[in-house]
C-alpha cells in the first residue's frame, strides 16, 4: 500500500502505526476461523466508523496485529481504546459464551503495544503485520530445533 502525505487545514504528514494486543492471560480465544473473520470485520466497521485507515490487519489465536493511518487529531491510546473496546463489545455480543471465561467482561489485556512509524519503517511494520503466522511459525521451528530430542 502506497504511502503519502496527507494534506490537512495546519498540518501536512502521516501518523502511521503499529498496534498488537492480547486476549486477557493470553487464552487462545479466537483459534476458529469465524471468530477470526469476525474480528477482522468488526474491526474494519469500527475503523471506517473513526476515520481510521487499516493498512494491515491479522487476527492470531490470542493477539491481534494492525497497522493503520489514524486522523491527525487522533491519539494511539483513543485509537486502541476504541478498536478494543468495541471488538471486545462485538465479541460478547457475537458468542456469549465468552463471558463464562472472562464474567467480568475484560476480554483483552489492560496494555497493549503501540508504536509510530514514519516512512522509512512502514513497509516492514505492513509486512511483519501480513506475515504474522509465517513469523510466529518461523520462531516456532527455531525454538523447537534448538531443543534435545525427546
């Protein structure tokens, strides 16, 4: 995806970034592929929604990557606010079966990883964002070659 500048009334840039977040313990609550798909629509909705553009989206068993071009007056925080707070809404919602894991309704980790990329870094963080499961496969691999045979 082609990055450019954007052209606002007293600003002209990009605000670019990297953002990963967990299910709460790390549980692998969205292994199926509906509840992947699920994810990736709700949050495609709640984006289009804000004015958030979503470069790269991948949605993992237990963390979801995005990386998005958010609006100029927009906060990291209010952007993870709003992307996890409603998927995690639309998540209860959509299977309520969730809520005899998570009764009080925290579906996700209280923290998150937020980073800002400026041109020179986009293109990797699209990239590490698309190729998600190779990487995580790759480490996989490495973690289990390293170890003595059973």
């Amino acid at each position: 995806m082609e990055l450019e500048l954007k052209h606002h009334a007293h600003k002209v840039g990009v605000n670019v970034h990297h953002f990963e977040w967990c299910t709460k313990y790390r549980y692998q609550m969205l292994k199926k592929d509906e509840y992947k798909k699920f994810c990736e629509d709700a949050l495609r909705e709640t984006a289009q929604r804000h004015k958030i553009s979503i470069r790269e989206l991948f949605v993992m068993p237990e963390h979801v990557h995005m990386s998005a071009e958010l609006p100029p007056n927009m906060s990291q925080s209010r952007a993870l606010q709003l992307m996890k707070g409603n998927l995690s809404y639309q998540l209860f919602r959509f299977e309520p079966k969730f809520r005899l894991r998570y009764p009080k309704g925290h579906f996700f980790s209280p923290g998150a990883c937020a980073n800002s990329t400026g041109y020179t870094t986009v293109d990797v963080v699209d990239s590490y964002v698309k190729n998600q499961e190779d990487i995580h496969q790759r480490k996989l691999e490495i973690y289990f070659a390293g170890s003595p045979a059973l």
